[in-house]
C-alpha cells in the first residue's frame, strides 16, 4: 500500500473506463488503481493545505435526483479540493414524467459542457441511460437500488488502511440487503477483491439471486456473523418499501439489531461499519455505533472524500479519448 505523492501537481494516471457508473465489470487492477490513488488524496486531507490543482478549469455538476447530505456534500468537498468548479442541482421529483425529464435535463447540461456529471437518481439503471445521452464523464452516486460505487470503494479503503488487505477477510452485510444499493455493490467488490461475504436478514429482505452472487445467506443474527472480520450493518430503507417487510420495529432491533451481545458473536476484534444515514435504535445500538475501538463509522465518511477525489481525477480528462471505454 504505497500511498501517492501529494503535494505534486500530476494528474493521477487515467483511468481506463469514461464513467464509473457500478462496480460490476471492473477488476481488481481497476479498483486496486482507485484505492491507491485515494490512499494519496487521504494523506492530503490531513494536511492543513489540502487543496490540489488537479481539476482547475473543470466544471463538476452534482445532479440529484434523490435527497442527499453526506454523498452530495463529500463530492462537493472533493471536486473543490481538487480546484474545479461545482455546481449543485438538486431536481424535486414530485412533478415530473421521469424518464422524460432525466434525458432532458441531462441534454440540457451536456449542452453547457461540464467535465463530468454525478449522478444520483431514485430509479435502478437511470444513470446507465443518462451515461449514454451525454459527451461528459458520469459518476454513479447511487442509483435506485442498483449500485453506489463509491459507497463501496470507500468502504474497502477504510478496510484496507485498517487491516491491510480485503484478501480472505469474512464481511457480513447485515439488515435491509433487498433495498440495498451499498449492499449490491459492495458485494461486487468486495468477492472481485477476494474477500468471503455473508448476508444477514430476514427472508423477507434478502433479494432473490444472492447466492448466485456467491454470497451465504443467512437469517440468524449470531450465526451470520459468527468469526467475521467486519459487520457492516444496514439502514432499514422504509422509503424504498411498499408494505410491510418486518412485523415490528421493536421486534426487529431485538432480532437483528447489533448489540454488544450479538456483537460477541463475531471475531473478539472484528470491526462495525454503517454507511449512514444511521437509525440508532433500529438496526444498530447507540453505545456500538460510537464504540471508538470497533466503530470504523466516522472514518468511512472521512474516507469518503478522498474515494471521490481519486475517482474526479481519474475520470476528468478521460471525455474525448476514443479509447476510453463506454464502461
Ligand atoms: C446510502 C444510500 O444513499 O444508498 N447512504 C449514503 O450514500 N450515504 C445508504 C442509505 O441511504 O441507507
């Protein structure tokens, strides 16, 4: 793990796709070139100059479609440490046709020529769409519940810098798997990087087609988690449900919420994750989410910046290469 120089002004070595729209299809090489890259951009961010010169001249343009506070803001963060220039759209969906509207607003800013386009949007498979209509890079920030590639890259550098590899560790993904797009694409990553991964829930949510995956799935709580290295726990994403997927909440903090006393079941070290926003009481207990030995919460959102700042530098300048692939 040799972290990047820092205070250099070189471009980080381009990337070989144009978007990072899923982390389906890349390789390790691929996510191994981003989280080396990242590593660098952390060291930056606890320097007290952490401004790089990487991007001046380039627009960025934050297009969400879904309420957002800690995604949207870490990509503002990293597009202005890196100089470009960002521009936040926040698009209400109340009163628009969807599709129509995406495609219209994406011609719209393509016509003013931004350098790359971060896209979140409530539907699985709109950012692929958008991707396709516009002249720019586009960056995935989550999509339906499809894929939040940089969700999953963050969550590997912080595992990485903690433990020095993602090789032969157990992850269990534990809650809301079926409405989890965190989930999806860390699953991804994390067996493209070698690493064993579980799925903890009740059967109502666990998405059909997970052990094709090469995920064990698992409804006991102890059991799933029993030896693992990490247990990333999941938002109950009710938003994303229609009906009832669990008889109660009281029930299902009781059943599947992580406590210290479930939490003695996996490995005496192993480590706690949560990709925010957090229902304290609901999937996780308070005292384990803030526990400053087990809980790697905080530095996931730290982490979170430099993921997005190594993926801005790969991306920009890959627009007009004809050999960039259409990812
Ligand atoms: C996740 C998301 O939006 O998918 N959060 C995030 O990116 N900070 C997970 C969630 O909303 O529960």
């Amino acid at each position: 793990m040799t972290p990047q120089p820092t205070s250099d002004t070189r471009s980080a070595p381009s990337f070989r796709f144009r978007h990072l729209l899923g982390i389906e299809g890349l390789s390790r090489d691929d996510i191994t070139q981003i989280l080396d890259v990242s590593d660098g951009y952390a060291q930056t961010n606890r320097q007290a100059d952490k401004n790089v010169d990487h991007m001046v001249g380039r627009t960025v343009i934050n297009l969400f479609f879904e309420n957002s506070t800690r995604t949207r803001t870490s990509f503002e963060l990293a597009a202005k440490r890196l100089g470009a220039d960002v521009i936040n759209m926040s698009v209400s969906t109340s009163s628009i046709k969807k599709g129509e509207t995406l495609i219209d607003t994406a011609m719209t800013l393509n016509a003013m020529h931004p350098d790359v386009l971060v896209v979140r949007h409530q539907d699985s498979g709109s950012v692929h769409l958008l991707a396709e209509k516009v002249n720019c890079s586009v960056i995935n920030a989550g999509d339906g519940s499809h894929e939040h590639p940089t969700q999953a890259l963050l969550d590997a550098l912080t595992i990485r810098r903690r433990l020095g590899r993602l090789e032969g560790l157990t992850v269990a993904i534990c809650g809301d798997v079926a409405h989890s797009r965190v989930a999806r694409s860390n699953i991804h990553l994390l067996s493209i990087m070698g690493a064993r991964v579980r799925a903890v829930a009740p059967p109502t949510l666990i998405p059909p087609g997970l052990d094709r995956m090469g995920v064990e799935v698992h409804h006991d709580m102890r059991k799933g988690i029993a030896d693992c290295d990490i247990v990333m726990m999941l938002r109950l994403q009710t938003e994303r449900m229609q009906g009832s997927y669990v008889p109660s909440i009281r029930e299902y903090f009781q059943i599947f919420g992580l406590d210290y006393d479930k939490l003695g079941a996996a490995k005496p070290d192993a480590l706690i994750m949560h990709p925010g926003p957090m229902n304290r009481g609901i999937e996780i207990d308070t005292d384990v989410a803030d526990d400053i030995d087990r809980s790697l919460i905080r530095e996931q959102v730290e982490m979170g910046v430099a993921v997005r700042m190594a993926c801005l530098d790969l991306l920009s300048g890959n627009q007009t290469e004809p050999w960039a692939k259409n990812q």
